[in-house]
C-alpha cells in the first residue's frame, strides 16, 4: 500500500511505502513527515495533507511478473517457502522505487 501526500509548506510531495517498516519520509523542510505502515500511520507537522492512497502491492507484482519472465527465480526454503536472494530484492525494490515516484 502507498500513500502520496504533501506538506503545504514547501510543497514537496512524497510517497510513502507501508512494506518498508519504521522508515519515516521526511519532505524537504522537515516540518512535515509520514511513517505508513500496515497497521498504523503516523503523520508528523501540522502542514501534511494526505494526497491519494494505493491499496496495491507492486511489490509481489512485480515479483510474479519477474519469474514469470524468467528474469528471477524464487529460493525454495525447505518448509515449502520461497523467498528472494539479495540482488532480486534489491531489483524489485528499485524497480518499485520508480513506480513510486510516477505516483506523484
């Protein structure tokens, strides 16, 4: 889930990712902040306001679209998980950093 927001302040707008857990976006002036998270969200300043909100998950879709392709494959854990090695997390995390930044 994301949430694109601005601080009315500098104007800056941001988006902020619930997957990354404890990261608190800070806009460019620092009077205003967001950490969104699946269960909670804490807002920071009195000059945030909350622009749109995505109940999507990039993420996994871009995983699945990945390995469908061929371009990564999943690790089998031996309970019957898969899980990605470092470098495809950090692809997926990239690629998912610039679908953000569209969002805005």
């Amino acid at each position: 889930m994301y949430l694109v927001w601005t601080c009315l302040r500098c104007k800056d707008i941001k988006v902020s990712n619930s997957h990354r857990h404890h990261e608190l976006n800070r806009c460019k002036c620092q009077s205003s902040g967001v950490d969104y998270e699946e269960d909670y969200t804490r807002i920071l300043g009195l000059t945030t306001r909350i622009i749109k909100k995505y109940d999507y998950d990039f993420f996994d879709e871009l995983v699945i679209g990945l390995e469908i392709q061929g371009l990564i494959k999943l690790i089998e854990l031996p309970d019957k998980k898969r899980c990605l090695d470092l470098k495809d997390y950090i692809l997926i995390t990239e690629l998912e950093d610039e679908i953000c930044e569209g969002l805005k």
